[in-house]
C-alpha cells in the first residue's frame, strides 16, 4: 500500500497528519485482513523526501511484526525513467513492479 502525495501538498499536510491517516489506514486493512503481510511502499515520488520518516513512525507505531515500510526506487524519475507531470512513467512503474516483487520475494512468507 502507498499514499499519494498530491493530497498532502494541497492540504499542506505535517508530519503528524500523515502518520495518523498512515496509521489509521492499516488499522482498517489489518481490521479486515487480520493475517496478511502489509508492505507499505514510499519513495517513489523520491524528491518529495521529506516525509518518509512519518511513513516509517507509522509503521513502527502499528507494532506489528507483518506490516513493513519498504523505500522503493533508488532509482527514480530524475535518473533516467523519464518524467511526466511530476509522476513516475510507466517504465518506472514496470520498473518499481519488477524491484517490489523481489523485495516480496525476500520475506519468505509462507
């Protein structure tokens, strides 16, 4: 799971703010989904860096063993994907896709 970024600039979101909403959207999805993994995954708007520690505190405060913060992309737009509005090309989705399922890959989940 990831949360856009657009939100947080037009409501000119803090810290706080997103750790809470963070926070409260996987208390919903553990709520429904008591036995799953739950990656979420930031950085893939890798510039906007400046809230990456609200989504690891988030993380953390779940205390969960099975929910994981996971920074994608030390590649980005701006290192050669290309670029388009300020979002990430489909390359770089593919991309994302491909290094998130070998991260996935890594967790030996059973």
């Amino acid at each position: 799971m990831s949360r856009g970024l657009g939100d947080v600039y037009k409501r000119q979101d803090t810290d706080d703010d997103i750790k809470n909403e963070a926070i409260a959207l996987m208390t919903e999805v553990r709520k429904n989904n008591p036995n799953a993994y739950i990656i979420w995954v930031y950085g893939m708007m890798a510039p906007n860096q400046e809230h990456f520690a609200a989504y690891e505190a988030a993380v953390s405060a779940m205390n969960d063993g099975k929910i994981i913060a996971y920074k994608i992309g030390e590649k980005n737009s701006f290192t050669g994907h290309g670029y388009d509005n300020y979002h990430p090309s489909k390359d770089e989705h593919a991309a994302y896709g491909k290094e998130l399922a070998e991260y996935i890959k890594t967790l030996n989940i059973k």
